[in-house]
C-alpha cells in the first residue's frame, strides 16, 4: 500500500522493526546514524537498503526535521555503503520512494542501493 508522506510516524513500520532488532537482517554496515542491510527480495544483483536511525517517513520528513549531524551523517553512510561494495566505478543507483506517486512502501525514509550490473534507463523512455 503507497505510503502518504505527511502522515506522522508509524513505529510499528517494518524498518523500525528491523532498528530495534525484532525482525532479523543482512547486515552491512551501521553507525550511530544509520543502519544499512541486504534487500529480502533484490531487484539487482546487488540490492542494499540505507535507513536513518531516526523517525523520519521521508526525504522531506528527513530534511525538514533532522540535524545537519543526522543528514551528514546519513548521506556518508550510503557513500560508505557504495564504496564498500565497491559500485563506485562502474556505478550504481541510488533511490528513494517518497509518497504514492514515487512508489514509497514502507513509511521510514530509506535509499536503495543498487549494481553489479549494467540497470539501463531508470523510467522508461516517452515516445
């Protein structure tokens, strides 16, 4: 179900789950900002989800309301997260859903890593 990124927070969200250590993850990487982990269902070869440690729903949520720390210390994880998994060169993606038009599913800002192969146009193209 699309989530409506103006909605306040929802603690019981599968990642808040997977941050306090109820629902198991993959663990790639984490610090006191951010917790980073293998997708359970990858859309690429290489699929890796980035989460902040706080409550935040989204992208607007995350940037309106958190510390300079917080989104510092966020976006050096997915940098961290991408060079440790060397996508550096040849490249990766990056991704956020944010709202029902973009497809955001679960209402707890995270980024999508992918690579490890070639991943094409990301919309298809308009006539």
């Amino acid at each position: 179900m699309p989530v409506d990124p103006t909605q306040p927070y929802d603690d019981e969200n599968i990642f808040a789950k997977i941050l306090r250590g109820e629902i198991p993850s993959t663990k790639v990487y984490e610090d006191e900002w951010a917790y980073a982990f293998e997708d359970i269902n990858p859309q690429a070869e290489i699929h890796t989800l980035v989460v902040p440690k706080g409550r935040y729903v989204s992208w607007d949520d995350f940037a309106e309301k958190a510390s300079d720390a917080e989104i510092a210390g966020f976006v050096r994880a997915v940098g961290k997260v991408a060079r440790d998994k060397e996508l550096v060169e040849p490249g990766y993606r990056m991704m956020a859903n944010i709202g029902a038009h973009g497809g955001q599913e679960v209402p707890h800002l995270h980024v999508h890593i992918f690579g490890g192969q070639p991943l094409g146009p990301m919309i298809a193209r308009r006539g």
